[in-house]
C-alpha cells in the first residue's frame, strides 16, 4: 500500500474508532530527554500510527519513520485478550526468525518484555507483545495488541532491534521535541543507580533503603526474604565489585527505567549482564526501586576485565549539590588476597564463568523461595551459641606451673660438740662441716598467650583451609590425614575444651560422607578467636554429594605442636542452616546454565549425540524412559522434520532434593512451518563431572494478546 493511500486510509479509520470506542488510559504523551539516552531506541505514536527509530548521533536523531499498525481497540493494555497495545518503556528479548504464520507475523519477529515490574504491580496481565510484520500489508489497528510494519520496513529495522533495545510505547510521540531538556530528574536517576550499585558493592544495609518494598514484593519477588537473602551474602563474601557502564534512562507513564551494561565478580561468583531498575516515586515524594530486572549477557566486559581495560562510566556532576556521588571504600577488594580471588574468579573457562547466576537475579521457586535464593529463617554467624567451656579451667591443665619444693634451712652458725675432758685443750671449738643447698629446678616461663595478629590469622586461616581441602579429597587417606592436621596424643583429651568426637569417631564421620562418589564442599567465613594457646574456629560448611546435602557448624580447636605447626585437639560439628545453600546455587545454576545452552544448540542444530549426552541413562521425558528411548525418538522424528529454531528465555533455578529444577519459557519451530511456546521445566543431576537432564516436563501456553 502507498504511503498516501495509507495516510488516508489511516484517517478515516482513527475518525471512526475514535467515535466508537472511548479511551481506556490517560493517552500517553512520551517525553525523551537529552540525559542518558541510549545509543538506539525506537518510539511508536499509537496515535498517528507511526513507528519512529531514532539513533544518537549528537544529539538524537530520527533516522526511519514506518508506518505501523497496533491494537484493534485503543488506549493502554490492562487485560488478557483485550485486544489493546500497552503503553510504557519495553525492550526487545530476542527475534524469532521462523516457524511463524506468514499472513498474520511476516516472516519474523521481535519479542518484547511486556509486562514489566510496573504492569505487574498494576495488575495488567496478558503477554506475547511483538514488533512483527503482515504478509499481505498492513492496515490500522489490525492487530491484537502487538505492533506491525511492513515487510520491507521490518528488513531495514530489523537488524537493529538487537536483544536491550528500548522501545517506547505511547499514545502520542513529537518527535519535532526530540530530545528535551532534562530538568534535573534523568541526571539524578543516573546517579542514583550508581549510589545503589555503590551501596550494593560496599556490602552496606543502605542498599536496602533505595527500595519500595511493598511495591517490590507485589512487581518483583518478596522483599524481605529478599533482603534476608543478602544481608547473609554480606556476611559471606568477602568482596563484592560491580561496573556500570553507560547508564541510561528513560521516562514512562507514572515510572522511570534506569538501565546499564553491568559487571559483577565477588569472591565466589563473576558475571556480566544488562541491569534494569524501575522507579516511582513513594509518598514522600522520593523515588525508590519498584521493579527490577537482570539478563545474563556476554558483551565482553569479562574479557576487559581480565585485561585490566574495563572501567565505570564516568557520570557528569550533579549541578545542584557541586559534587558526584562518592564511591564506598568497600566498593573494591579489601586485601591482596581479595584481589587474587577476583582474578581467579574471572579467569575461569567458558563453563565456569557462572553468566546465568548473579546475586541480584529475582527468581520463583515453587515453595518457600520466591525470589533468586531466599532461604527460611535459621541460625547465622550472629547467632552462633559461644564456646562452651568449664568455668573453673582455663589453658592447659598439662603445661601448669609445678609447685615449689620447700626450702632447705641453711645453718645459722657452727655447732658446738661435746668432747672429753683432757683430750682437747680447754675452749677448743669444732666446727661442723658446711651443708651445701640443693639447686632448685629451674621452672620454664609458661608461654605468653596467642595474640591474633594479622599473620596469626592469615596463618590459621591457611591452616584450616587446607585441612578443609584435605578433609574433602576423597583420596586423602585417614591416617594422612590425621598426621598433617590432628594432634593424635591430645585430641580429645585436653582439659577445659569441649569434649566431642573422639579421634575414631571423627575419622568414621569423615569416611561417611566420602562415601559418596562426588563430594562438594562449600565454606563459610571462618570466624576466628583465642583464649590462651588455644585458636578457635568457628566455620560454617556446606557439604553436597550424590545423596544430598550436609549443612552445619564445624567448630575446631588448634593448638601449635611439637614442630610448631597448629594442629586440631578437638572438633565439634552442629548441624543447621547457615544460608551456605545460597552459594551453592549460585555456583551450580551457573554450571547447569552453560550446559543447558549446550543441550538447547544440539537441540536446534538436531545433533544427536551432543542431544543425548545432556540426558541421565535413566531420564524421562514426557512419558519416555531412558537415554536408548529418546535417542530413538528423536532419531525417528528428525528424519521427518528438523528444528528451526529453540529459544529459552526467563531461566529460574531453585533447588532440589537431588539437584536443581530449572524453569523457563520456550518457543519452539521446525521446517514444516509449526511453532509453540510454553514452559519447560527439568530436573537436572549432577555426576561429579556435569550436570544432566534427569527429568523433562513441558506445558504448552494457547496464544495470547
């Protein structure tokens, strides 16, 4: 259809509809400031039915102008099935290239994020928001709530609508005032993202007060357990960093998106991705955090870092106080030895990157865990009960000062002895020889007691860390064991510790959990004190294997040996939570991640082997048993017809009783041209070397608007 012949038609179309259907929203008038803008963006007028895409060019320009078509009713989306495009701040998840109805989508289609956290919290349901094209033209409103260009335009566009573009919905969009002139709020977004991110990196309480909590447990997840959930992380990492680079922002109705590229790398976890915050203002009339929203994403900010290259943008000075935020000293790793953990935590392999886990990530789970990781309540390293010691000992009853002998009287003067008379001369005196004084036994100084200095520590620290490394080798032999690190002679028998396992008992509780054929430990931060020669570590761990977890309180008591090395002469262990479950998760949705994106490109390139490998010997799949039967399904159904395309998207993982459960949205095409879209839900299992498919569940979703 000719651009005139459209205009025209497009006339007398909005003349009608505006008569027969009232408006819905408040008309939508989208601002776009000249204060964090995006380097692409695209803008629809809902109104005139255009579709406007803009680039910054210093200053931003208009670079294409579509004509389009929207929902078949007007005003802004609330309901499933109400036939309306919503109004807001959107952005593009990923293109669907095939498997799609040519007369109603053309020939491809790019998804939206729709609802987003301020839909939710409004109540606004429905989903399946899409920039398509029409196989046979387009004509005004003539979609169910997605929006349409022409084929040809959707090929010029197209390759710019890049998973993180921003697309601007609204009712009407000038773009003869584009871009306007910040008043000050876009700038102060800016930098109050970088504050939470600041917050966020200095492990400070303060990150929480950014929040609307009630807003955010009704857009995003629970806020407490969410806040619970961190508050513990705080306490067990020993560092966190964050990079922000190029944060932008953009106005929607009643609602502000902050977003950026981001880096995250902490002392157990490094990742990349693009972070959205949603704001609104409280009654207070200060903005707070609504909504949020996290998508792993490889943009190369792990290499930069590794090559000493990624820096955080810079952001101009706030012009009303003079000065920029300051950055938290904690905001970077606290030691040398941090610094190393970081380095070490991104120069992993592709595999262990752990891009699909971050600290922040809302996520379901179907029980008690509603966001990312939030564990119920339990004991923590505040909670700790203290060393129970017999009141009336204190140190070593063994190293105790002897007691003084008695002292030898030493002889006044010479005694007289009596002789006969006539034999001495009269007055004659005899003197008695001397009585030498035995030398008193030199008693050694008992030796000061421990000081923890900063090289104790980190001496201990080492200590107990290779003791935990070799407690868990499966091939450390007991007794290899126990003559590098216990004090055979003393453990367990030292007055005024704690009595608890004997030496024979501690060996049989570590023989049972290497039992196992796979053993993962997870620790804590270990919690150093002394009380005379005595060292006392407080250490909470996680132990994982084949048959479950182990959680709890492993309490150890060094003292320094003949050789002057520490060695153990007593160990207590106390099961209980610790939040250690949540570290666990991080690392393992990380792994499970990577192989899950294996398992999904076998799927789409219908490679055999590499599909098979993913699965158990034993899983089922939708009714199939065994990795033989899927082989064969799939074998026989790919001679027919091939996949064209598998897209995951909104990855959840929460934990199992025998590993992990990951839920995620699919859509799914092959060459004969059919498509579908549901939830995939898999239990995954790991064999000491990957993670596999043990179970896999699929529900389909009937198409929506």
């Amino acid at each position: 259809m000719a651009a005139k012949g459209f205009c025209r038609l497009l006339a007398a179309g909005c003349l009608g509809l505006s008569l027969a259907f009232p408006a819905y929203a408040d008309n939508w008038q989208a601002p776009l400031y000249d204060e964090g803008l995006p380097s692409h963006l695209v803008a629809v007028d809902k109104h005139r039915q255009s579709f406007l895409f803009f680039e910054r060019k210093s200053p931003l320009r208009l670079k294409y102008t579509f004509p389009c078509t929207t929902g078949q009713v007007p005003g802004d989306k609330q309901v499933i099935n109400d036939k309306r495009t919503p109004e807001g701040i959107y952005f593009v998840e990923y293109k669907i290239a095939s498997g799609l109805d040519f007369a109603e989508y053309g020939g491809v289609a790019y998804t939206l994020n729709y609802p987003n956290p301020v839909d939710r919290l409004r109540g606004k349901t429905g989903h399946g928001i899409w920039i398509h094209s029409k196989g046979f033209g387009i004509f005004p409103r003539d979609t169910r709530g997605c929006v349409a260009i022409g084929l040809q335009d959707i090929d010029t566009v197209g390759p710019r609508l890049v998973p993180g573009t921003a697309v601007v919905l609204a009712h009407a969009v000038d773009e003869n005032n584009v871009p306007q002139r910040d008043d000050g709020t876009a700038r102060y977004l800016r930098h109050r993202m970088q504050q939470w991110s600041d917050a966020w990196a200095a492990r400070s309480e303060k990150m929480f007060d950014f929040y609307d909590g009630a807003a955010y447990s009704k857009a995003t997840e629970d806020f407490g357990k969410f806040r619970q959930n961190k508050q513990r992380l705080f306490k067990m990492l020993s560092f966190i960093k964050i990079i922000n680079r190029d944060i932008h922002v953009l106005q929607g109705p009643g609602y502000w998106v902050t977003w950026s590229e981001q880096f995250y790398t902490a002392s157990n976890l490094s990742t990349e991705g693009v972070r959205r915050l949603y704001w609104q203002k409280d009654d207070k009339g200060e903005f707070r955090i609504v909504g949020m929203e996290w998508t792993p994403r490889d943009m190369g900010m792990l290499a930069e870092f590794k090559q000493g290259k990624l820096i955080a943008q810079a952001l101009p000075v706030m012009s009303d106080s003079g000065e920029g935020p300051s950055r938290p000293a904690l905001d970077m790793p606290e030691s040398a030895a941090d610094e190393k953990a970081a380095a070490a935590a991104a120069a992993g392999s592709e595999e262990e990157r752990l891009l699909a886990a971050d600290a922040l990530v809302p996520r379901n789970r179907p029980t008690q865990i509603t966001g990312e990781i939030n564990w119920g309540s339990g004991a923590t390293l505040d909670t700790l009960r203290p060393d129970e010691r017999d009141p009336g000992l204190t140190g070593n009853a063994e190293a105790a000062t002897p007691e003084t002998p008695p002292e030898t009287p030493l002889p006044e003067e010479a005694a007289v002895t009596p002789v006969a008379a006539g034999d001495v001369q009269e007055n004659t005196v005899v003197e008695t020889p001397a009585v030498e004084t035995p030398a008193l036994p030199e008693t050694p100084p008992p030796p000061p007691p421990l000081e923890l200095t900063p090289t104790l520590r980190e001496e201990l620290t080492a200590r107990a860390s290779a003791w935990l490394s070799a407690f868990a080798d499966g091939k450390t032999r007991p007794d290899a064991l126990e003559s590098g690190y216990y004090d055979a002679k003393r453990f367990n028998k030292v007055a005024g510790l704690p009595r608890g396992l004997s030496l024979a008992q501690d060996r049989r509780e570590r023989q049972r959990l290497l039992r196992s054929p796979w053993l993962r430990v997870y620790p804590g931060a270990q919690e150093w004190s002394v009380d005379g020669q005595t060292a006392v570590c407080r250490l909470p761990v996680l132990f994982v294997g084949q048959r479950g977890t182990e959680e709890g309180l492993r309490e150890l008591w060094w003292q320094r040996g003949d050789d002057g090395a520490f060695r153990l002469v007593a160990s207590r262990w106390t099961p209980g939570e610790h939040g250690l479950a949540t570290v666990y998760l991080e690392t393992a949705s990380g792994e499970a991640s990577a192989m899950l994106e294996r398992w999904r490109a076998a799927w789409e390139q219908a490679d055999l082997d590499a599909y098979v490998d993913c699965y158990t010997p034993d899983a089922v799949q939708q009714g199939r048993r065994g990795a033989r039967n899927l082989r064969q399904q799939k074998q026989n159904l790919w001679q027919r017809v091939t996949p064209t395309l598998v897209q995951l998207s909104g990855m959840r993982f929460s934990l199992d009783r025998k590993g992990l459960r990951a839920d995620m949205m699919q859509n799914y095409a092959d060459s004969k041209g059919m498509s579908d879209r549901g939830t995939k839900t898999l239990l995954l299992e790991y064999d000491g070397t990957t993670w596999r498919i043990a179970r896999e569940d699929w529900v389909a979703e009937p198409p929506a608007r």
